[in-house]
C-alpha cells in the first residue's frame, strides 16, 4: 500500500497554481498575524486603528475567509508595513518555496 503524505494528496488534488495560491495566502496571513503579535495588539485594537471589524480579522486570521485586497491594506498600514509585488521566480528561488 501507498503511503500517502499531505504534500502528495496535495499535488494530485490540486494544480500547481492553486498550491502556489494557497501558500502565498497563508504566507501573508501569517505575515500579518506576526506583525500584529510582536506590536502586541489584540484584533480589537487593530480593528480601532485600521477600520476593519475585529470579526473579520479573526476569520482572516483562521483562514476560515479570503480577505480582500482592500481589507489587507488597511491592516498593513497600522502594522508599519506594506505590500511589495516582486518577481516570483526570484523570490522562489532564493528562499526555496
């Protein structure tokens, strides 16, 4: 019998596109998750300082929801950070993603 890993069901149920979707996402939420943390704010008190509802930072923060691109960047900015687009291939390469 086949020993089946997370990272095989993964690559047969998923295209290579999806899965280099999900990681970004969850790459970036993490991101966020971090910078909130090592500020020490609490959703609430980012939700004052961004305007987006503490409700939808915990389901961001779960992963239960994909935010908008409008939500993230209002929660970028009161974590002192922003958005960068850069080549993929570079980047991918460099931290071997």
């Amino acid at each position: 019998m086949k020993h089946l890993t997370w990272d095989s069901v993964r690559k047969e149920c998923f295209t290579a596109e999806e899965i280099a979707a999900s990681d970004l996402r969850v790459a970036l939420i993490g991101e966020l998750i971090e910078a909130r943390q090592k500020l020490g704010l609490s959703q609430k008190k980012l939700e004052e300082l961004s305007g987006v509802r503490q409700p939808v930072i915990a389901r961001m923060e779960k992963g239960s929801t994909s935010p908008q691109l409008d939500t993230i960047l209002k929660i970028l900015t009161p974590l002192g950070k922003t958005l960068y687009i850069g080549d993929l291939h570079t980047k991918r390469n460099k931290h071997k993603m």
